[in-house]
C-alpha cells in the first residue's frame, strides 16, 4: 500500500501499484511490501508489522486495525503509553506465548512482565538488535511528551537498520541518527510541533533511503461518539514531502487510515 518515487531497490511480496506524483493520493492500496528480505505490513496510524528471518514483529498494535490480518507475534515494541500506542487487548490477541514485549516504563501497568527499554539503550531481544532512542517534545501544549518517558526503536534485521522514530519533536537526538535504511516518521503532531516543512528538514538530516511517513492524523484516532463516523483522512504535507525528498530519498505512503467501521 505505497506510493512513492521509482528510486532504491524494491522488491514486492504481494501486488501493488507504483503511483506516480501527478496520481490522486486514491491509488493507496492495502497489501504487502519489501524491503530485501524485510516483508513490511502497515496498519492504523502507527501499527507495523516486520516479518524477517521467520520472525513476525509488531510495533504499537492496536484494536482498530483489522488483527484477523495480523501474524502472531514473537516479539511486540511499544513506544508510548497513550492508548493508540499501547492497547493490552491487541497486545493479549497478538502476542506468541511468553513472547517478548519491549516497553518504555511508562507501559509497566498494562505489560508487567514487559522489557523496559531506556532511551540510549541497547540489546537484543528474541533474537533482534534493539536500540531505544528518545522521543520527546521541547514545545508545551496537548499530548505533551516529556524527554525519557517514551521510546523510538532502531531495528536492525539482517543487514537493514529499521527506525521507527515515535512521536517526537525534531530534537538534536532525533537528527544525529544515521545509517538508517527505512524510517517510519511522524508529522502533523499536536501544537505545531511537526509540520510538513519541519518533517521533511529532519527526515533530510537522518537521510535514510526510504521513508514511510505515519502517524500524521490526530484527528482520525479520536474516539467516536456512538453512532458516528471517523473523518476523512488527511494527506496534508504528504505530496509536498514526495516531492521534496525525490529522488534522493524514496517516499512511500501506505494507507494508515482505512476506516474499520467502529
């Protein structure tokens, strides 16, 4: 379920279409992708799936997305405690028994036998190399992440290193990494704290090679009233970061919200 730039290596385990940057943003589709050997299925707002080496990994599952979809986990990362990120009922559905779940301490009530990672930490888990990256705000206002309380993860699997960023500001911490081969990035975060200009300024500064934008609509993860509907999806920032990250670093955007009926 990509759009993005017919640059770097791509190989597909399922059918999906290449859309070019004058197509309408309605040619997103579900379906599988890859990276080498790295079979990558995305969710809602920040669920992913990874699938390597025999191994199904999940980050942030979360109740709405379809799970019938979902491979059972041997290993679940957590990067914040708000209920998008860290919902025990996706986790309890999903997870492999006595498969590891990778926290931030923030996540001890709803995991209590979880990992917890601290931000700059390092380890392997289930047979995977975990780095714990910090993910903070420096602008107060809603939903604020304080430094230390929630995580990014950095993946390496085979050969590829995976970020997933979290729910960050731009820190100094943030535009250090390097040698990253795929990142999952945040935008459109509440109190003007990553907006499309700022997102594609970092995302040159990490410079990875490939780059799926996500967790860019706060207003579509709202609860719903019953009898209500979620809105519809916003792709704002999301042509404008194609277009300025071409060719040097690919842009893939996935579908992160379909509406699941609830």
């Amino acid at each position: 379920m990509t759009q993005g730039s017919v640059t770097g290596e791509r190989e597909k385990g399922r059918t999906f279409i290449f859309c070019s940057l004058i197509l309408s943003f309605s040619c997103l589709l579900f379906a599988g992708d890859r990276i080498g050997d790295i079979e990558i299925t995305t969710f809602t707002h920040s669920h992913i799936q990874f699938e390597h080496a025999g191994k199904v990994i999940h980050v942030d599952p979360w109740s709405v997305s379809d799970l019938s979809k979902a491979k059972p986990a041997d290993l679940i990362l957590i990067t914040d405690d708000v209920g998008h990120h860290l919902d025990g009922k996706a986790i309890a559905r999903l997870r492999k028994p006595n498969a590891p779940v990778v926290i931030a301490a923030n996540g001890k009530q709803v995991v209590p036998d979880g990992i917890v990672m601290a931000n700059g930490e390092t380890r392997e888990v289930a047979g995977v190399k975990i780095e714990a990256t910090p993910a903070f705000d420096v602008t107060p206002g809603e939903s604020f992440h304080p430094k230390g309380e929630a995580n990014g993860y950095i993946l390496t699997l085979g050969a590829r290193r995976i970020y997933v960023v979290g729910v960050t500001e731009c820190v100094p911490e943030i535009r250090a990494v390097k040698d990253i081969d795929v990142a999952f990035f945040p935008m459109n975060l509440p109190a003007a704290r990553m907006e499309p200009k700022a997102a594609i300024e970092c995302i040159k500064a990490i410079n990875p090679k490939v780059v799926y934008p996500y967790h860019y609509d706060q207003n579509w993860v709202r609860p719903v009233p019953v009898g209500g509907t979620r809105p519809v999806p916003t792709t704002r920032g999301l042509q404008e970061m194609v277009k300025a990250l071409a060719p040097q670093i690919e842009v893939r955007l996935a579908n992160w919200y379909a509406d699941h009926g609830r």
